[in-house]
C-alpha cells in the first residue's frame, strides 16, 4: 500500500528533490541532498507580514501576491537549490482531506476519479468538476474501503502555484500541510499529530501508512462553512470545522477551541485503538516548548507529553527557521 507521501504526487522516481510550505507565518524552503542515501536537508526561511496570505477555500488567499512571490523567491534561493522543480505544500485550510468509505472502487484511476468526484459534490463547498483531486485507499475492512481523498479548489490552486511559477519554479507535485507532516513521522505505530497554523489547526491519527483520522478546524471565522464527512466512522474525521466567533486576533475562546480539537482527537484515539496515545506529536509556531506553555493545553486534562516533529539527522539551515516550522517540508521531502 501507498504511502500518505504519495497523496497529491508523481510516481516515486519523479518526486522532486526540493519543497517548500506556504503558510501565514512565512515561507519555508527545503532541500534535500544530493547523495538519495542520506535523509539530510538544507533548510530556509522567509518571513510574511500578518495578513499576506489568508488560507481558505475561496480565491483571493494571496492577499499580498507579490510578497508572497518574495517570499518564496528568497528562501528557495538560501538553499542553492539547482531543481526548478518542487513539492509545494499548502495550508490545510485551503483544501479539504476528508477519510470516505466506499463499497466498491474502480481498480483503474481513471474509471474511479468520476465515482469519487461524485461522492465529494454534496461534501464540499466548492465546484468539484474544476477541482483538483486525489485519493489514496487507505485499507478494507470488511466489504468497505477506507479512501483518504483530498480536494483543492482549482482557482485557489492556480494561486499557490502561480506564485511557485512567478519566483521561478515548477510545482510538480502539491500536498496539504498536515499530510505532508504526516508523511515525515516514523515508526509503524499509531501517533497523534497537531498541526497549528495561523488561522486553523488539524489533528490527525496516522498508523504506519495509513491515516486514520483527519479533521482541521477554522481559528479565523473567516472561512466558509463546511459539513463533517459521514460514512468514515467518526463524524469529524474526514471533516472540516468551523470555530464560531472566534477572530483572527485570538484569545481565550482561540484557545478553548484548539483544546477542543485535541479532546476530540484524543477521545477519537482512545475509543477506537482501545489504549492511550504515549505522546503527542506537535509541528506548529513555537514548537512543542510553546504547546506545552500555551493556554489551550490547560484545558487538555489528563494531556500526553508533547514532543515536537524531530528534523531529519544531518538537516543544517541556510537561515534561521522559527521553531516548529520545519515539519511539513521535512515531511515533504522524508521519502526522497
């Protein structure tokens, strides 16, 4: 079975050998080396000011195209990449990951794409004909497949990669955030993820390859409303949360509402694995250290010990990367 480093990507052979994640924050820029033995990276970082990019599901998510063009322009340059080509990585915010069952599945992509598409037009708020879209089945239990599906707006996509292509690259393949953090994680047991960006934040359950649960919640209440995905077991796995009146400048109900997501995934990863998550893996601003001083983590009674998404061994960084940043690219890159 497929890995989840494959959702949204060419075959393995083609799979370029940089990548960089657009997020509120900044721009971060990995390259991986040049020697496919080693899992090193060279790592840049270039900042936005607040409100340059506003991820979503709707076009106008590059509100200040041109600093995010130089954004982008300057931390692919730091790495001294020579590939034009790329792994672009989005917010999760500006795509949907949704976990759906199916009874049957054409074994020929091109026979199956018309069934997915057909099940994700009442799911999701956006014209799926124009949108970008991918599976992954993610295993069979039973007379049912579990398919991990993932959705992008076209114009919202055309954005992300009208910028990768105005600093002078090719996105030749696009991952969510969280999936691509996930695609970084080791081990063959099941691990809790939070994700946390500006304006959303996503808990995942993955398992080795497979993820099992995926749902991201709206920190901006800018975002358009969306439905929970049914038929996936658990109402919110496959999902897409809106936090109501909650502004982009915070506070506390901010942070009730990042707690919440995590009690729920917690509860999601105790009821259905039967046992307790040994820890909490954590890519976000400030890393694990700012988790576990945060205010949301208050309301997370009895919490696991956060542990942040480690680097590759042998990562260096061509400029300084805010902590915590560094997963989705890493992540991205991890299966080179």
């Amino acid at each position: 079975m497929a890995g989840i480093s494959d959702k949204f990507k060419p075959a393995a052979s083609a799979r370029p050998r940089l990548a960089c994640e657009v997020r509120p924050e900044g721009v971060i820029a990995g390259r991986a080396s040049g020697d496919k033995r080693k899992a090193d990276a060279v790592l840049a970082f270039a900042a936005l000011r607040a409100g340059a990019l506003t991820p979503g599901l709707k076009a106008g998510n590059l509100a200040d195209r041109a600093a995010v063009v130089s954004a982008l322009e300057s931390a692919l340059s730091a790495t001294n990449a020579k590939d034009r080509d790329l792994t672009l990585v989005v917010p999760d915010a500006a795509a949907r990951v949704l976990l759906l069952d199916f009874d049957t599945l054409p074994s020929k992509r091109h026979e199956a794409m018309p069934v997915v598409r057909f099940r994700l037009r009442k799911m999701v708020p956006f014209d799926v004909e124009a949108a970008s879209v991918s599976y992954q089945v993610m295993g069979q239990k039973g007379n049912q497949l579990n398919v991990l599906v993932t959705a992008m707006p076209g114009d919202v996509l055309a954005e992300y990669e009208g910028a990768v292509r105005d600093a002078g690259y090719e996105p030749g393949a696009v991952l969510p955030s969280t999936l691509a953090v996930a695609a970084g994680l080791n081990g063959s047991g099941a691990t809790l993820l939070v994700n946390q960006l500006r304006s959303s934040v996503t808990t995942a359950v993955t398992r080795g390859d497979e993820m099992l649960l995926h749902r991201t919640v709206d920190l901006s209440g800018e975002l358009p409303l969306g439905s929970d995905a049914p038929g996936s077991g658990f109402a919110a796995a496959g999902g897409f949360a809106p936090a109501a009146g909650v502004g982009p400048g915070g506070g506390l109900a901010r942070e009730e509402e990042i707690a919440q997501a995590v009690i729920t995934a917690l509860a999601w990863y105790e009821d259905t694995l039967r046992a307790t998550p040994e820890k909490l893996a954590y890519a976000g601003p400030g890393g694990a250290q700012a988790a576990r001083q945060s205010r949301w983590l208050r309301f997370v009674d009895p919490a696991p010990p956060i542990d942040d998404v480690p680097l590759p061994e042998g990562a260096s960084m061509a400029t300084d990367v805010p902590k915590g940043l560094t997963a989705g690219v890493t992540g991205a890159l991890a299966s080179q």
